[in-house]
C-alpha cells in the first residue's frame, strides 16, 4: 500500500515530505500488514514533529495518530514505540536538514562535554538526544548526576552563581519514583540536570554490548565528539 494512498483515503493531505519519508521506507521494507504500515505512518508523521518542532516522543505519537486516524480509537499495538519513531526521526533528518543537523548536534555535545567537566565530581552522564544522535534545533542537553545529597549539586550551582529551576523526572529504574531535576541555560543551550543518588549508578547500564545506548559517560562523548567531527 503506498502512503499517499492510504493518508488520503482517509481524507488527509499528508505534508510532502512526510509522505517522501515514508514511500522511500515503503521501497525499503515489505509491510505485511496494513497495521504495519500504519504504524510506520504514525511513526514518520511523530518523527517531522520532533524534528522540526521539538515536540517530545508522547505528544508527537498523540499528535501523528489523531491527525492521520481523526478521533478513530486505536489499539496500542496500532501506536510505535520510541525506537522505532527514533529511527524515522534518523531517516527525516538525513533525508531534510543533512549537514545542518550534524553540526547542531556536534555543538551540543561539545557544549556537553564542558558542562560535564564542570560537574565532574558529580559523575555525570550523558543521555536523551544529544547522545543517541537525534538532537536538533529545539533540543536541551540532558545530564544524569549521582550525588550524596541533591543540596550538594544545588550549592555547587549557586556557588557559581548560576541560576536555575527545579522539577521532576522520572527515574530510569524506578518507575514510580521521580529524581529531582535542575535545569538552567548554558551558553544560550538549556541544560537539566537529573539527580540520583550514588547507589544508582551502580544499577546503571552503561551500553556496553548493547545496540542502543541510553547513557555515556564524559570519556565515551569525548569518542563520539571525534569520530563525529568534520575532517
């Protein structure tokens, strides 16, 4: 089923270059079902979304399947998971915004890097966008700290004169548990700071042997920032 088709039939003008998305993937993949390929649409729908927009994972899934569906009630295996919206977020950015992209994403990870040097007593680690790749223009720089004590990052913050706010995260373990999280600009970038306690980061996966990685820490941003970098 081609996606042009399949969008309009449902009364929809798809954007273009969703569609060029999607029917460069269709070439590429042989759906074997019309579930699938309906996944795959919301997918490429969600991912323009985040690339140009900034919208975060849930909202641009929320979003892509109203707005290709209507108010039609969809079971969740109809809805994609993150890693496959991220791999059509990959695709859109190759396919629309290229160098552009690449160099917006080499910024924010060496601004990372001297962020993390800032707190390095503090353990950080890197994750979200700006480490799996994805990062663009609307992107923030997301740091896991672990800490003795969520005050010690805190006054290490005003010492340094540096203002901030405070929010809440949900922690990566624990799903009903929330970690403190300080967030203030850098060099005109915005950064949050999640802070856990030290005895989480013995819980932690650091990616090693793994396809996707969710965290790094400041020597494995320093690899990516090199093997990224322009020759």
């Amino acid at each position: 089923m081609h996606c042009r088709i399949a969008i309009c039939n449902l009364g929809i003008l798809p954007d273009p270059r969703v569609c060029a998305c999607i029917e460069i993937r269709a070439t590429m993949i042989n759906y074997p079902s019309d579930a699938e390929l309906l996944r795959a649409e919301i997918a490429a729908t969600a991912a323009r979304m985040i690339a140009e927009d900034g919208t975060d994972y849930g909202t641009a899934k929320r979003k892509a399947a109203r707005l290709i569906l209507g108010n039609t009630r969809v079971s969740g295996d109809i809805l994609p998971d993150n890693a496959q919206i991220e791999e059509e977020v990959r695709q859109y950015q190759r396919l629309f915004l290229g160098d552009e992209q690449a160099l917006r994403l080499l910024h924010l990870r060496t601004l990372a890097v001297e962020v993390m040097e800032r707190f390095a007593q503090f353990s950080p680690f890197l994750t979200g966008a700006v480490l799996n790749g994805t990062a663009g223009e609307h992107s923030d720089i997301h740091l896991q700290l672990f800490a003795e004590s969520s005050k010690d990052v805190a006054v290490f913050l005003l010492n340094a004169n540096m203002h901030y706010e405070v929010t809440e995260t949900p922690h990566f373990r624990y799903r009903d548990r929330v970690v403190e999280t300080l967030s203030f600009m850098w060099k005109n970038e915005g950064v949050h700071l999640m802070l856990y306690e030290q005895d989480d980061v013995r819980g932690i996966s650091r990616g090693t042997g793994q396809k996707r990685r969710e965290r790094a820490n400041l020597a494995t941003v320093r690899t990516l920032i090199k093997e990224s970098a322009p020759e």
